[in-house]
C-alpha cells in the first residue's frame, strides 16, 4: 500500500516537473513596438482595460505602473508605463513601452 501511493506520488513529481524543465524560456508572444499610446489611438486602437499598482522602494521613492491593453478588430496591444516619484509627487524617471500580442516566437539574444 504504502508503495504504491510512492509510486504514484513520484510518477505525479515526475511529470509536473518533466513539464517544467521541458518549458522553453526563449519563446514570447509580445513583441515590442515603438508605437506610443498617440499612436494606437490614431490608429484607431480602444482602450480594452487599464490597471494601476505602485511599489514603494524605499528613501521616499515610489513606482507606479500603469498598464493598458487596446484592441482594433483582432490587432492587440499592452502599454506599460514605469514613473518613479519622489514622496514630493516629483516624477524623477519615466519609461513606456507597447508590445503587440503575436503569434509565439522564439527571442534571440539581445532581443
């Protein structure tokens, strides 16, 4: 009894983990664009969702994320912006990026 719920258990261990070693890191399904929210919008891209979360760092400093998703027919986009603000609401480094959501690919070095 006892081993057979052993075997069991390593069989389960064994392919949850085969799953896990066998993933490839290398492939993505967000490709980057440098197309800005002025951009999709002219393009006649809809905002679909929008979320905001802010993490404090430390020494009075906080980052805010904002992320937002716009669609066009079957055409998808994730905007993330990055601000770090000063505890006087003073922005001291901002970064955006939009990615397309395409079929998965494999990202090469550097990419």
């Amino acid at each position: 009894m006892v081993n057979n719920k052993l075997t069991i258990f390593l069989f389960s261990t064994f392919l949850l983990f085969s799953n896990i070693l066998s993933a490839n890191p290398n492939i993505d399904q967000w490709l980057e664009s440098e197309k800005s929210y002025k951009d999709l919008i002219n393009e006649g891209f809809e905002v679909k969702s929008y979320a905001i979360s802010d993490i404090e760092v430390g020494d009075g400093l906080t980052i805010i994320l904002f992320v937002t998703v716009l669609q066009k027919d079957q055409e998808l986009y994730e905007c993330q912006e990055y601000q770090t603000i000063d505890k006087n609401v003073e922005t001291l480094d901002m970064n955006l990026i939009c990615k397309e959501l395409v079929q998965p690919y494999q990202r090469g070095i550097g990419t």
